[in-house]
C-alpha cells in the first residue's frame, strides 16, 4: 500500500492507508456501537478478503513491568475485538502485543508474535535498535531540561 519507501528514520505513518482488500490504521480510535475503553490501538489491519482483523499495540515498558504490561493489553484490546468482529462481520480478530522493555529485554513470545505477522522472528533486532534510540532521546531530553 506504500509506493515510496523512505528510511525508517524519515518516515512519517498516515494515519489511514486502504485499498479494495485492506485498511490500516495508525493510532486511531475504532467507532463501535458500544462505548469500550481501550479503542485506540497503534496499528488496526483488516483483511477484508479473508475477514480477518489484527490488532497491534505496542508498549516499552520497564523489565519489571513485562509480563504484566502484555497481560494487560490482550485484555485491554480484547473487547474491541469481539466487537470488531460482531459489528464488521470478521470471522476472527486477533490482539497482538508487541512488548521491549526500555533496557532491551525481550519476552520469549515476541518471535511467535512477530511469526504471527508475517514478519521475520530476528525483527526485534530492530525493534531493539529503535527502542534504544528512543531511550537515550529521552535520557539526552532529560538532561538538556532547564
């Protein structure tokens, strides 16, 4: 759905990209019938050939925090599956947490989850890259605050 590639760094998601058979959405709330708490994921792609939804959320909490912070989102992002799934007419809708810790700490199941979405299993190298860059931004943020 993109036609033009730029490096990583340079690029900037639309908020909505969309063809006849899919849509992807970047950080924006879902409408459903029903008021649910957790409809924003970061990333909603639906599959409308084969009815499918998947909805990722992406979190980098501290190690401690890991398992709890990937509980939490399936069961967060949950309701809005089943609710997906009833008002869209999908035949599945799956939530998939993809979870670094900020110091680089990864849970066994993100290769699983990464399998999951057709990508690579050694894609958290670059998951990891980026969350390292994302905590020294900040740490450098920190210290340059007046």
């Amino acid at each position: 759905m993109i036609e033009v590639k730029s490096p990583y760094c340079k690029y900037t998601p639309a908020s909505v990209l969309e063809n006849e058979n899919f849509k992807l959405y970047w950080n924006r709330s879902i409408l459903t019938d029903k008021t649910i708490p957790f409809n924003r994921p970061d990333i909603t792609f639906m599959n409308e050939k084969i009815k499918n939804t998947i909805l990722i959320d992406i979190a980098v909490p501290n190690t401690h925090n890991l398992a709890k912070t990937i509980t939490d989102q399936q069961n967060n992002y949950q309701e809005l599956a089943n609710e997906i799934c009833a008002m869209s007419k999908q035949k599945a809708a799956q939530v998939i947490p993809i979870v670094i810790s900020s110091t680089e700490v990864i849970p066994k199941s993100l290769s699983q989850r990464l399998t999951r979405l057709n990508l690579h299993p050694n894609t958290y190298i670059q998951l990891q890259k980026f969350v390292l860059l994302g905590t020294c931004s900040i740490v450098r943020n920190f210290l340059n605050y007046k």
